[in-house]
C-alpha cells in the first residue's frame, strides 16, 4: 500500500536528544511526511543515528520523536531524512 507525501506549511526545529548534541537545534524547511519518514533541509548536517524532538511551526502539527537515518549533502544545503517514533515527543 503506497502513501502519498504530504508537504508541512512552515519550519520545524529538530533538538538534539543525546551526547553533544543534546539540546542543539537544528532548522528544518521544506518538510515532507510520507508514512513514517519525515524529509526535510538542513543548512547544517544532522548526525546519522542521533534521537531528535521535532517542533513544527504549524498549530495543526504535535512535537515528535524520531531518529534521523541518512543526511546528505545537496547543492550547500542538506537533505535529512528522520524515521518518526509512533509516540509523541516528551
């Protein structure tokens, strides 16, 4: 069963969850969900395995928890892709 993308309205901000990262924020735009995967652009990379929260600009939209699972350079700019936990973020 294929899903479709759905494009988010507005920014995220990802905050670290562990190690050096904890509490960095990370600047998200041009934000996809499709199922369980969020798409997004960094101008900064994200660490590959590091736990995130994700706080989104739109009302309509709940914090999540995630895990980002591949970052990847793209024209100066990063495309980051973050498996999304089914829980809400804490």
């Amino acid at each position: 069963m294929h899903r479709g993308v759905t494009q988010i309205e507005g920014g995220a901000t990802a905050f670290g969850l562990a190690g050096d990262e904890f509490g960095r924020m990370h600047e998200l735009s041009a934000i996809a969900l499709q199922g369980p995967e969020l798409r997004a652009v960094s101008q900064e990379p994200l660490r590959a395995g590091l736990e995130v929260s994700i706080g989104f600009e739109s009302r309509s939209l709940m914090a999540r928890r995630g895990v980002v699972r591949a970052c990847e350079p793209d024209a100066g700019q990063f495309r980051v892709f973050i498996e999304i936990d089914s829980r809400l973020a804490a």
